[in-house]
C-alpha cells in the first residue's frame, strides 16, 4: 500500500511541477510583454522629445540667423550714414590688433 501511495504523491508532485513550469512560462511572458510595451512606450516618448528639441533649436537657430542679418543691415546703414567714422573705428580696430601681434612677436 505504500507503493501506491508514493506512486501517487510522485504523481501528484510531477503534475505539480509541470504546472509550476507552465506557471513560470506564463509569469515571463507576461513581464516580456510588458516590458516590451514600457519600452515601445519610452520610445515614444524619446522621439516627441526629440522632435520638440529639434524644432525648438531650428527655431532659435531662424531666430539667430534674422537677429545677425538685422545687425548686419544695422551697420550697414550706419556705414552708408557716416562713413568718415566707420574708416576711423576700422583703422584704430586694425591698429590695436597690430600692437597685440606685434607685442606678442617681441615675447617669442
């Protein structure tokens, strides 16, 4: 009698085992999936944040290149107004930096 009932327990304990197994299957596929869709979820997200950085920097760099053609006109304007200060302000400009090179030959 103890035969049976030990054959019966293994059996009983192999069944269970094959669910356990069938249990874990289950369990991994589960967090597979769902780290699956936190990572397609995360991979969204990094694209509209990319995309918000892309536009963000294309606008600033619009709003840069029209602040430099301003300046650009600006000078030009004030050039084309005054001329005798413009030729003074590059000469002395063109002198200083002379001084520095040549000050900076001297110390080589």
């Amino acid at each position: 009698m103890t035969d049976k009932t030990g054959d019966v327990a293994a059996a009983e304990f192999a069944a269970d085992l094959t669910a356990l197994r069938a249990d874990i299957e289950n369990l991994s596929e589960t967090v597979a999936s769902l780290m699956s869709g936190r990572a397609s979820a995360a991979s969204v997200a990094v694209k509209g944040a990319l995309g918000d950085a892309r536009d963000q920097l294309s606008q600033a760099a619009t709003h840069a290149q029209d602040s430099a053609f301003g300046a650009a006109a600006d000078l030009e304007r004030r050039i084309e107004r005054d001329p005798l200060t413009a030729v003074l302000i590059a000469a002395g400009i063109g002198m200083a930096v002379g001084m520095m090179s040549k000050s900076r030959g001297k110390a080589a």
